[in-house]
C-alpha cells in the first residue's frame, strides 16, 4: 500500500509541473494574438504567482482541517480550471480571470505535499519526487510546442488540462490510500504551531531570504527562456523558441535524478552548495560569447542541474532545523516566500529587459544566485550558534 502511494505521489509531483512551464513557452505567440508588449507576461505570471503566495499561507490550517488528501483532490481540479480558462481566452485581460484558480491550486498543494514527503521519507525520496515535477514541467512545453505546430496555443493549454484531469482521477481512485496513512499523523498535525510562532523560531527568516532568492532565478528561467533566445539568437523557427521552455526544466530534473542517488550519503547542506556552484558554472556559459545557441542553450541546462537538488533539500530539512511541531508552518512560509520571488522578480526583469535588452538575464540570474548562497550559509550558522547556547 505504501508503494502504491509513492506512486500516486510522483503523479502529483508530475500534475505540479505541468502548468509552470506553459506561459514561458506560449508568450512569443500569445503576446502577437493579444497585441501587448512582451513585459505583460510578467503581470500574468505575477497574478499567478499572488494567488499561489496566498493559498500557502493558509496551507497549515488548510492541513489541521482538510489532511493532504483534500487538499491534492482540490488544488488539482483548481489548476484543471485554470488551464480550461487560460485555452479560451481571446482578450489579454481574460487571463487574469483564470490564473485566480490557476495559481490558487498551486500552493496549498505544493506546501501540503512537500510536508508530507519531508515528514515521511527521506531526502533521496524528496529528490526523486521533485524530479517528477521536472517530468511534468518539461511534458508542458512539448505539448506547447506540439499545438503551435498543428494548432494553435490555446490548444497547447487545453491539451495539458486533459492530462492533469487524468491525474486528478487517479487522486480521486488513490484517497483509501491516504486515509490509512495519514491516520497516524492527525494528533501530529492538530498540534503544529502557526505562521507568526514560526517566524520567531532562529534562522527561518534567512531560509525564507533565500527561497525568495532561488525563486526569483527560476521563474525567471521559467518564464523568459524562449524569449531570451527569441531576442539574442534571429532566425529560430517559433516551434524551436518554445521547446527552450524545456530546457531549464530538464536541467531540474537531471539534477534531482543524480541527486537522488547521492543525497542520502552527501546531505543536504552539501548538496545544496554544489548545486549552487553548479548553477553559477551554468551561469558563466551563458557570459561566453558565441553566434549559435547550443552554448547558451547548455549553459541553461546546467543552470537547471544545479537548481535541481536546492528546492526539496532546503525543504526537506525543515523538520531538522526546525522540529516537527513547526514544520507545516515553515514550509508554508518557505512556499510563500518563493512564490513572492516568482510573483515579482519576472515581472521586474521584464521591465529591465524592455529597457536594457534581453541580454542582460545571466546577469539578473548571477545575482540571485550569490544572494541564495549567502541567506543559506547564514542560517546555517545562526543554527549552529542556537544549538550551541
């Protein structure tokens, strides 16, 4: 039984990576069908991304009173929602309408399910499952790119919803499976502390700093990938810019695949400082000059390896730097604060970039990156000096 619902749960990590991608890869085409400047996705991304902040916040009430369960079946029919939505919009300003559930699903299951992996198995599980979001969000930009070739964009939304309607009703078969095992965990969960106790627990804010940080770069990744090319490398066909999409989330989940077999003998602090120094490596290639786009286009995937293992370490380390008791909470912030990076850091970088030229991303990507690493390595010191008092 408990297999069966590891295997559930890659489905859903899956069904969580699914809509990240789809705006990044379809923003080419759907900023000429509505008319706006390129910056506009920002503003969509932006609404997405509020709505996520808010939906995580409320995730550890939304645990005490609904359980995991509940909260999967909800959010994904939320997203289903969403991506429905976001394939019959005509008019930009309609896309405003549906990222409200769009980003409403993505949260509390994020939040939700992260503490439940975090709580239940190991970091070589976590890694593992967070590869499977990378499967989902490299999945999207394919389909994308698909529709754009023998439809149009909207279809590339509509044939992703079908497939997290799929997912939802394998969740909806799967719920005898969570009900067995979070039965042992209802006490557990009544008794965790809320956001404000949790924000004076020592070194919480610097963790939420840095996911804000780690967030900030990858959403950017997320969003302006295709557009980066689009803009420094003339001549690509438009199936070709929104399969970029892909790229960063390949590197994601290559990233979380070797550090799946690693990350239980190395840890994960150490795991999280070589992905960093590997993300910066990536980072460098796209400094180098060069006429083609396999340079760049590597640097991206290198960019996403070292990303890869950061997210599910920093989060599955909650309950150890942490305790249980403060864990829900925790990662519900740790969630809140990443997605305030997604929500307002791809919208600056597509001001800077209307004014400045695209080509000032590994730069944007370079200062986020130093600013992740350092947030870490003060929380692991204000950690060190608490337990030593």
């Amino acid at each position: 039984m408990g297999s069966l619902l590891v295997a559930v749960i890659y489905l859903i990590f899956i069904s969580l990576g699914l809509p990240d991608s789809l705006l990044g890869s379809a923003w080419p085409k759907m900023q000429l069908a509505f008319g706006v400047p390129s910056s506009y996705a920002g503003y969509v991304s932006m609404t997405i991304s509020f709505m996520t902040i808010i939906s995580a916040l409320l995730s550890p009430r939304m645990i005490r009173k609904l359980h995991t369960r509940w909260i999967v079946i909800l959010s994904i029919l939320l997203t289903v929602l969403g991506l429905l939505g976001f394939s019959v919009c005509r008019q930009y300003w309609m896309l405003f309408l549906f990222a409200v559930p769009y980003g409403l699903g993505a949260g509390a299951i994020d939040a939700s399910v992260n503490h439940y992996v975090a709580n239940h198995y190991s970091s070589s599980v976590m890694n593992f499952l967070h590869c499977f979001y990378g499967v989902g969000a490299v999945i999207s930009p394919a389909i994308m790119a698909h529709a754009l070739k023998v439809a149009r964009w909207n279809e590339g939304y509509r044939w992703t919803a079908f497939v997290q309607i799929g997912i939802l009703l394998i969740c909806i078969l799967s719920l005898p499976l969570w009900k067995k095992s979070e039965a042992g965990g209802e006490e557990e969960a009544q008794n965790s502390s809320g956001i404000r106790e949790a924000l004076t627990v020592p070194g919480v804010v610097l963790t939420l700093i840095a996911f804000f940080s780690y967030c900030a770069g990858e959403a950017t990744c997320f969003l302006w990938t295709p557009s980066y090319f689009a803009g420094t490398r003339p001549g690509l066909s438009d199936g070709t810019i929104a399969s970029f999409g892909s790229l960063i989330f390949g590197g994601l989940m290559l990233g979380r695949l070797i550090s799946g077999f690693i990350s239980n003998r190395l840890g994960d602090r150490l795991l999280i400082r070589l992905g960093i120094a590997v993300e910066l490596a990536g980072i460098l290639m796209i400094f180098l000059p060069s006429q083609g786009y396999r340079v760049a286009a590597v640097g991206f995937v290198v960019i996403g390896t070292g990303m890869g293992p950061i997210y599910p370490a920093i989060q599955h380390m909650a309950p150890a730097n942490f305790g249980k008791r403060h864990s829900a909470a925790v990662i519900g912030l740790q969630m809140a604060s990443a997605y305030i990076g997604s929500t307002f850091m791809p919208m600056v970088f597509g001001h800077l970039q209307q004014a400045l030229g695209i080509g000032i991303m590994p730069q944007y990507l370079l200062v986020f990156a130093l600013l992740n690493v350092g947030m870490l390595e003060l929380a692991y010191r204000r950690l060190r000096l608490g337990r030593a008092s």
